[in-house]
C-alpha cells in the first residue's frame, strides 16, 4: 500500500508542478506532462517501476478521449469526410512508409526492416495532436479537420498492420525476443480461420452499434432513477471499458471501437453528461500517458548516441512534414491550414511503442535498431508542442490572409454602425424597420458577402480609420453605434470618436464589467454590456418560476437595473484604466462599501414588493 501512495504521490507533485508552469509560459499541457515524466524517470527506474505497465494504463486515456470525439460527431458529418479519410490518411501512409523504406535501403537495411519502420512511423500521436488542437482551439480549422481524419484513418490501419507485420519476421532475428512477463492475452478469435476470426469481429462491431443505438438509453433512464451521480458515472466507464475490452478480445483497436461507440450515442439525450462524466478520467489517464512517454526516455542511450538520434528524429519530423505538406496541397487546404496540419502530424506515434516492441518480440526488427527507433519516437512527440508554438507564433503571422482594400462609400447618413454580427445586425435590422437609413461598416469579408446575398448593403473597412469614418458621414453623423466584438478596438474608437466628433452620440457595446468602466473613462456615456439585457430576462423568469407574479419580478427586474446602473457610474469615478483592478485600493474599497450600502438597500425594496399581495 505505501509503494502505490508513494508511486501516485510521485505522478500527482510532478504534473501538479510542472503542468502550470508549462501552460503560464504558453508551451501547453502535453508538454508539462512529458517534462514531468522526464524529471521523475530516474526515480521511477530506483523504485522498479514497471513503465510499461503503467503507461498500458495511461492509453485507456486516448480510448476516452476517441469516445469524447465520436460524441461529437454525427454520422453524417462522419461520412462526409470519407474522401479526407480515404485520400488524406491512406495517401499519408502509404507515401510515408514509402519514403522510410527508400531511405532505409540506402543506409543499408534490409527491405523488411524498412517496411516495417516505413509503418510503425508513420503512425502519429493521437492523444498530443487531438490534445493540442483542441487547448489551443484549432480543431474546428481546416487543417485541424483534415488533422482528425488522418488520425482516424491511422486508428484504422493499425489493424491490418498487425496483421501485416509478422509477415517480416527475419530468420536471422528469430529468438532475439522474450516473451513478455504479464501472461498471454485473452482472445476470441485466436485459432480461428479467417472466415471465423472476420465472423466474430463483424458480431462485436454490430454488438458496439446495437449497444449505443437500442440498449445505451433505457440503461442510462434506469441508472437515473436512482438519483445517485456517482452510479451514472460508474455506468459510463463501465460502458467504455465494455467496449474497449470486446473490442481487444476480438483483434481490433479499444479507441476504434469507443469512438464508433461514441459517434453512435452522439444523438443520444443523456450526451452531455456523458462527456462531463468521462472527460476528468480522459485527462488525468492522458496526463498519466505522458508522464510515462517523458519517463521512459532512455537518457543514458540517448547521451550514447545523441548526433544520431537527433538527426532521424529531425529527418523524421522533416519527412513526414513534407509528405503531409504535398498531400495537403493537393487536398487544396489553403492558408496556414497546410503548415498546421504538416508540422501538427510530424511526430511518431504512441501507437509505435507497442508495434516497436512486438517487432523485437517477432523478430522482424533487431534489438539494437528498435531500441533507437524508439528514442526517436519519444523525442519527435516531445518536440511536437513546440512546432505548435512556432506555427501560432510564426506561420499564422506570415500567412495570414491580406483583407482587401476598403469600399468607398458613395452615400453617407445620420446613424453609422461599426460592425453588423450578432449584435449590430439586430440593431440595424431594428433601425430598418422604422424606415431609418444606415450606414454599416464591418472588418468582415465574408459577412459583407453574406449580407449582399439578403439584398443588405454593407462596406468593407476598418471603422477605426478615420478617412473611412469621414466617407461615411461621421461629421454630420448623429449616432454611432459600435458593435464590433474587439475589446481594444471598440475602445480606441470610442477614444477617437468622443475626441474628435464630440457631437456624435455613441452607443458601445461592452464585452464585460470592466470594459464599460474602461469605455466611461474614454468619454461613452451610452453603454450596453452584451449579456446583461439577457441576463436581466433570466433573473425575472427565475423569480417567477418561485412564485412571484409577473408584474413583481418585472418590478424588481426594473430597480435591480436601475440599482446596478447607479452603482456603475459610481463606480466608474473611481476606476483608473491604467491601474490594475487589484492594485487600485481607492476603487476597491469604494466598491466594498457602496456595494454593502447598496445591497441592504436593494435587499429591502425587493422584499417590499414580494410581500405586497398580488
């Protein structure tokens, strides 16, 4: 018992005090975990830790974050990237495998040892790449979708590869393996013939589908009636282990079948609690991974040979690069999508680790080789953050895409609106309706395409300009409303509009609390946060829905408002923009106190009017 608290207490303190620092200096969580694996490998190894072991246990992570995904997606989109899937991962492996074995044949191996590291490397990591796309919001762009299908089509194809790969054995490596420690492993389709093994496999994918689709409901409506939270999430594991285990007895890849799994119950109406139940589990078992991948690096092999492991690593990273790079090329991604989806895809696999040791184990890959191939693996994942880092810190800037040049503005009115969105375009449409004329300027090409397909007119330009705000009228303007949803930029126009046409009355959008006080310090009086109004609707269906009448939550809805504007303004006069919120002790202390004041006050009046008979 004190072995497994300390081995836990070991994991927990290294990624507790590695994982934030890795993520406040922007390198990412991925890269927090395998630096801690790597600080705490050395005493892993004193205490005997079995690492492979352990990391099986940390791939049960990438098996739930595949179930995560599928929950995600519908059938329909599924299949609507069937040509990305086909065409972006099989191009991707077959090109890739080629590649390895020409350059292996010319360093002198032998044709079976290229082939099968041509596909072991191929592979890339699911559980970084997903990851990462996804803290640093990149898995809805178009590299970061073509990204997924690979991934998919690679999940796939470690399948056949298992089946492919003891076709390579080389008599001259027979014996070199030993057969692992923790016993054989369970099978259903061992000592099967084809037609049985293919009979058996087809029955537990039907079965995953049949369980997702007809059975997965009425469980999940029976384990609710019970009101027990913790019996629910149990449900949940147990399904994804169900599934993950079938999926293992019958010869196919556990994160395959969940996925399916996943993209099965992904209509079903209990799918967000799935996801709030499974997703805690996913992280801390992939954080686990990666502790291991850090940890199982071999330092003293790696210090032995660092010119050469450096240099396949890079040439490895370089070549699968190039190869995504043409493929994505003529798959037409377009912008930085190419450079994310090349340099997001460069690294090894996890998957590399288990082929690579059942390569020695089969003799298809000596000893020697499989154990340089995998530091290689290992490194090209630890360095798979940082090209992320360089692509959002380098590539994006350089490619993105040059806006084209402002409209001219033949006719100009009273009212111009900066930015038609979600908020302004409610507020144009408003205006329009009682027959008054505006002028509507948005940084958004593809909005103002949009707009023109409904017969709306709208220019292209930057409001902030001052020559666009001339052509638009703004010296004889009488209203601006500033609807853009940039912070900064709804400010520095507010600034330069109160500045320059004190005349022009200004209706700003606030994206929070402290923007309106920031927009009062640069002289905007009429301000609107955008969440409040509907905020304030809320707060009076809530009173209604504890039995207060309409007309009383209307009312305590009307002196909430009015309180909170008070307190605003009030609070505005001692907000400085230049000093940081809690560093400003004058503002808080006003704030602590008037908010004391005020809420007795407002207590009182809301009890006044819940106490009067309806």
């Amino acid at each position: 018992m004190t072995s497994f608290l300390l081995l836990a207490f070991t994991f927990l303190i290294a990624g507790v005090l590695t994982v934030p620092l890795a993520a406040r200096l922007g390198l990412g969580s991925v890269l927090g975990y395998l630096a801690a694996g790597i600080a705490i490998g050395p005493v892993l190894r004193l205490l005997g830790v079995d690492l492979v072991e352990i990391g099986e246990f940390g791939e049960f992570g990438v098996v739930m974050m595949l179930f995560l995904v599928g929950l995600e997606l519908q059938i329909s989109r599924l299949w609507s990237m069937r040509g990305r899937l086909v065409g972006l991962g099989g191009g991707q492996i077959g090109l890739t495998t080629l590649v390895i074995l020409l350059i292996a044949l010319a360093l002198g191996q032998t044709w079976q040892t290229g082939l099968a590291a041509g596909m072991i490397l191929a592979l890339s990591s699911t559980a970084i790449v997903l990851q990462t796309l996804k803290e640093r919001g990149l898995q809805r762009s178009d590299g970061g979708e073509a990204s997924f299908a690979v991934l998919l089509f690679q999940d796939i194809a470690a399948i056949p590869m298992l089946t492919l790969l003891p076709l390579l054995a080389q008599k001259s490596l027979a014996g070199q393996g030993t057969t692992p420690a923790h016993g054989p492993a369970l099978s259903l389709v061992d000592g099967l013939t084809g037609w049985e093994a293919a009979a058996i496999t087809a029955t537990a994918v039907a079965a995953v589908v049949f369980l997702g689709g007809k059975l997965a409901e009425p469980i999940f409506r029976f384990i609710t009636r019970a009101h027990l939270p913790e019996l629910f999430t149990a449900t949940a594991l147990m399904i994804v282990v169900a599934i993950a285990l079938l999926m293992s007895l019958v010869g196919l890849s556990p994160a395959l079948g969940t996925f399916l799994a996943g993209v099965v119950l992904a209509g079903s109406t209990y799918r967000h609690e799935l996801q709030a139940d499974i997703e805690p589990f996913k992280a801390l078992l992939l954080g686990l991974f990666f502790m291991t991948v850090g940890a199982g690096i071999n330092l003293g092999l790696l210090w032995d040979n660092v010119a050469v492991t450096l240099a396949l690593t890079i040439g490895l990273m370089a070549v699968k690069t190039a190869v995504m790079f043409v493929l994505a090329k003529i798959f037409r991604l377009q912008g930085p999508d190419p450079w994310l989806f090349s340099l997001g895809l460069a690294q090894a696999g996890e998957f590399g680790f288990v082929l690579l040791a059942f390569t020695v184990a089969d003799g298809i890959l000596p000893a020697a080789i499989a154990d340089q191939l995998l530091l290689v693996v290992a490194l090209s994942m630890l360095l798979t953050p940082v090209l992320f880092i360089f692509y959002q810190s380098v590539i994006t800037a350089r490619h993105t895409a040059p806006q084209r040049e402002a409209d001219a503005i033949p006719q100009s009115s009273e009212i111009i609106i900066a930015g038609h969105g979600r908020v302004g375009g409610v507020v144009n449409r408003m205006l329009r309706s009682a027959g008054m004329k505006t002028t509507v300027i948005d940084y958004n090409s593809r909005q103002i395409e949009m707009l023109g397909k409904f017969g709306l007119r709208a220019y292209f330009g930057d409001a902030t300009r001052n020559d666009l705000l001339l052509s638009a009228g703004i010296e004889k303007a009488k209203l601006l409303v500033i609807a853009t949803d940039d912070k900064a930029q709804i400010t520095a126009l507010v600034r330069h509009v109160s500045q320059t046409y004190p005349h022009v009355h200004i209706l700003a959008r606030a994206v929070d609390r402290n923007h309106v006080y920031d927009l009062w310090a640069v002289g905007c009086r009429d301000i609107v946060r955008e969440t409040y109004d509907s905020s304030l609707r809320m707060g009076r269906s809530a009173f209604e829905a504890m039995g207060a009448t309409h007309e009383q939550a209307d009312r305590i809805s009307t002196i909430f408002n009015d309180n909170d504007r008070e307190a605003m303004i009030e609070a505005a006069e001692h907000y400085d923009p230049d000093i940081p919120i809690a560093e400003n002790e004058k503002y808080i202390a006003t704030v602590r106190a008037m908010t004391a004041r005020r809420q007795e006050e407002l207590g009182s009046q809301i009890a006044a009017i819940l106490n009067q008979a309806s």
